[in-house]
C-alpha cells in the first residue's frame, strides 16, 4: 500500500524534470528509507506512515500507522517484538485509536501480549444466534473502551503461562432499530455495560516472527471470568482455545492452518459474545454477523511469500469455516458457514520480513476485502 501510494503519486508527476524534484523531497527520501529497508536487521525500526484501509466494518478507512519493531538487547535471536498504534477515522463516522504489543524478553524470559481500542465505533448488529437475517440490522452506536494484556513468563522452552486482564466498557450507546419496521429486541447489554475480566493462559509459542509466521507452533488456553458487583455489571466466563500451525513449502512458501474455539457461559453481554467475521478468521464476513456464547471456526492459508519471480510481491489463497451456538451441545453442520478467497502481499520491511496484506473474501453474501499490515495470522 505505502509502494503503491508513492508509485502513483510519481507516476501521475507530468514531467520527467517534476518527477526528480519530487525524488529529492523529504517525502520521497523518507519513503525510500522505508522500502529499501537499508538498516541492520538488529536495530530496532520505528516509521510512521498514512495509511488507507478498507473493510466491511469500516469502508474507507484513513489513518496513521507508528510501527516500531526491535529485538529485545538487539539480539536476532531472540524474537522480533512489535509495538502498533493506529488512529484512524472512516467514511462511516467511525474514529479512535488502536494500541497492539507482542514484545518478548530477552531469552524469551517474559511474553507481553495485548491490545488496547479506544473508539467511537459504529456497528450494524444482526441479532444473536446462528440464524439471522443479514437484510435488516440494526445500528448501534457507542463509545468504546477495551483493554486486554497478557503478562506471561516461560516456564520451560517455548512454554508460557501468567494472568490476564480484560476490561470492556460500553457507553452512550444508540440502538437504532432498522427502518423496515422489523425491530430487534435489545440485547443484553444493548444499553450500555462496563465488565472486568480476570484469569489465566497457558500458551506454547515457536514463533520467531508474529507478523509474518514462517514456521512454528502457537497454542494458547486460557479461563477469563467476570463477577458481577466486582468492576462488573454481569458475572460470566469463559474458555478460550486458539492454535495455529505454520509448515515451510519449498523455499519461500508456507501452509498455515488456525483452529479457535470459544465457549462461554453466564449472562454474557451483546459485545462481549463470540464474534464470527472479521479482518483475521472467516475474512469475507462482516465482524458480528454471527454471534453467540460458543464459536468454533478454522482456516487454512497457503502463502507465497514473496513469488520465484519476484523479491516483493506475493500472493496467498485461504478457505475457513465456522459457525456459533447458544450451547456446546447445539453445533449443527448445517449452520456451518464458508469463506474463501486470495490476497496480494508486499514486501515492506525486506530485513524483517514484513509484508502488507490486500485481501479479498468471498461468501454467499457477497466480496469484502480487506488491507493492513502482517498476515492475518
């Protein structure tokens, strides 16, 4: 997306003599910093950048990217950590600002895992359950405050265990009903809610670098629970299951496959269900389209990372498949849904093998793509 934006914007330059007085500016030379990559693979990056995004959830979405990734004492062999923030606005009214971290230790002694969304997010809500209409949501409006943080420590080579945390709060929530008249009846918490999380995750991780997975293993179980009355509105938990493999092919190309699971019990607020959608599993779905208290969903993605014939662009081909129940004992295949689709890669930071992701997800309610930088798992 960065190569593309500049690419253009030289392109579209009418003359040759206008096109070396844009290559001179600070603009062009900070961008080329950026694509050639020309620093040590040790020493620790940090850019900022425009970015331009897209998803179902959002349309249009205009923003900045401050990425900074370093190695923890500036040793290659511990594993790359990355520190995003991403404020952003879209054509839907959305805005806020978005925090993501995975920094490792040295020797990989701690494991720092978490996101922060700070946001006013508007959001189409289709109803809870594996069957819903997807002709007539609802629109809710709220701010939005979510923060969640794994502090882990190994306990033995590529073991991790540690506490969690998970705050939520919803408020000044707007539940505007759809104007065909079929309303949808206010969910548990359709009205505003703030929950506070405890618990504890067991993970195994043998990955080396998390935007851009070549090889390894990451499984993660962890037990999150609220009690109402303590931070909380409602009392609820749940078991979280995500494992996700990544096998080389060949020289540049990798099979990945994601398996997660989600099962949840107690009165569980609207937001805080299992989502099925997204930019990362079931791409092609809008994020909620289906929601309940348990989730199992997979995906299989098969990346060429970069082409034989190129150094910077790649493609990739995925499927996945998923649905939501009220109940471990009400999953039914028949309510299982697909997705497929490809996606377009670019490499942008050669050295740290980091790529931006355009992909393209196809269900049978339509295409929705998606951009953004590393792989969607």
């Amino acid at each position: 997306m960065i190569a593309l934006f500049f690419l253009v914007f030289v392109v579209a330059t009418p003359s040759a003599s206008a096109q070396k007085k844009f290559r001179e500016t600070k603009i062009w030379r900070y961008a080329s910093s950026i694509l050639n990559d020309t620093s040590e693979a040790s020493k620790a990056t940090f850019i900022v950048y425009p970015t331009f995004a897209s998803s179902p959830e959002t349309g249009l979405q205009i923003g900045a990217s401050l990425l900074r990734l370093f190695y923890a004492k500036k040793d290659t062999l511990n594993r790359l950590s990355e520190l995003q923030a991403f404020p952003f606005f879209t054509i839907k009214g959305q805005y806020g600002i978005i925090f993501e971290n995975a920094i490792y230790g040295n020797e990989d002694k701690w494991f720092f895992l978490g996101e922060t969304k700070i946001q006013r997010f508007p959001l189409s809500y289709y109803g809870v359950g594996p069957v819903t209409s997807g002709n007539d949501p609802a629109y809710v409006d709220a701010f939005q405050l979510l923060l969640k943080q794994r502090v882990l420590r190994k306990i033995h080579k590529n073991f991790f265990f540690g506490p969690e945390v998970d705050y939520q709060l919803l408020s000044n929530v707007t539940f505007k009903q759809p104007s065909d008249g079929n309303l949808h009846e206010i969910p548990l918490g359709g009205d505003g809610t703030q929950n506070l999380g405890f618990g504890l995750g067991f993970v195994y991780d043998s990955r080396h670098n998390v935007l851009n997975v070549r090889k390894g293993l990451f499984g993660e179980i962890a037990y999150l629970t609220t009690v109402k009355g303590f931070g909380s509105e409602y009392g609820f938990g749940g078991v979280n299951l995500d494992v996700r493999s990544y096998h080389p092919v060949g020289k540049n190309s990798v099979l990945a496959w994601q398996v997660k699971g989600q099962f949840m019990h107690g009165d569980v607020p609207f937001n805080q269900l299992a989502l099925l959608g997204g930019d990362r599993l079931m791409r092609g779905y809008y994020l909620g389209r289906y929601r309940d208290k348990n989730l199992i969903a997979a995906q299989l993605e098969y990346r060429m990372l970069p082409f034989p014939f190129s150094k910077r662009f790649g493609a990739v081909a995925f499927v996945s498949a998923g649905t939501v129940a009220p109940d471990i004992n009400s999953f039914q295949i028949k309510r299982l849904r697909v997705a497929c689709g490809v996606g377009f890669r670019f490499l942008v930071f050669p050295k740290k093998d980091i790529y931006i992701r355009l992909d393209f997800g196809f269900t049978k309610e339509g295409l929705n793509f998606y951009v953004f930088n590393g792989e969607a798992f």
